[in-house]
C-alpha cells in the first residue's frame, strides 16, 4: 500500500481528495491550493474532511533526495518538530514515514494564515522604513 492514495484526480490537483497514512491516525485530506514548492516536494494547504481543519502538507519527493545528508537531515527534521511544542512555533500534527521504502513522505503541520515569516518580517521592515 502506497503511503498517498490518491481517491480523485491525480497529484497537486486543486479539491482532490486524498488520505496519508500517518504514524498518528489516517488523515482524510482534500488538496486546496499550493503554497510553495522546492528541490524536493511541495507544502500545500489542505482540508482535513473530518475535522475541516485547515493543514500544511509538505510532500517530499524522496527520489530527490539523493546524498546521504540531506536524507538524515530531513529525518531530523521530523524528529524535531515532534518534540518541539511552543505556542510560537507551528505545531507538528503527523506525517507519513516508512524510512528506506517511501517514495514519499508527507509532514502535516498547522496551518498560519497570513504569510511565511520572511514575508512578515518584510514587510515590518517596510512599513518601519514609511
């Protein structure tokens, strides 16, 4: 069994609605938009169909990932934002991983709408600058 199984039209495709098998249940997801895509996958914002929680699922492609660091680092990553509980920092929800056979694994985190810290910082920097 695949880690995504795809139940509508195929990957990224906006209302397409998807599960992810993760370590703490099995998330029923439905794709709402992209919000950024990268060397290795994408984050996109999804719904979670039972709860209508609004996530973050960064989906990463690990045939992309090739050198023997990068995949460590993103194993401790995941380790990382599991443990780390603090009202300012996004909160780790679950992910998908089946370290050495996963063509692809899937972090869900919280979703804070209004931008990324880089875009909040400038533009507090800009408006400072007025």
């Amino acid at each position: 069994m695949s880690i995504v199984d795809q139940v509508d039209a195929g990957p990224g495709v906006h209302g397409t609605a998807f599960t992810v098998t993760g370590e703490v249940k099995v998330w029923k997801l439905r794709r709402v938009k992209v919000l950024g895509k990268g060397s290795y996958g994408i984050a996109t914002l999804v719904e979670d169909l039972e709860t209508k929680e609004l996530l973050v699922a960064k989906e990463v492609n690990m045939q992309c990932v090739k050198r023997p660091e990068e995949i460590e680092n993103l194993y401790k990553e995941i380790r990382i934002l599991k443990t780390v509980k603090h009202p300012n920092i996004v909160e780790f929800k679950d992910c998908s991983l089946a370290e050495g056979q996963a063509q692809l694994i899937t972090i869900l985190m919280e979703y804070c709408d209004g931008g990324d810290l880089s875009q909040k910082i400038s533009n507090h920097a800009a408006a400072q600058q007025r």
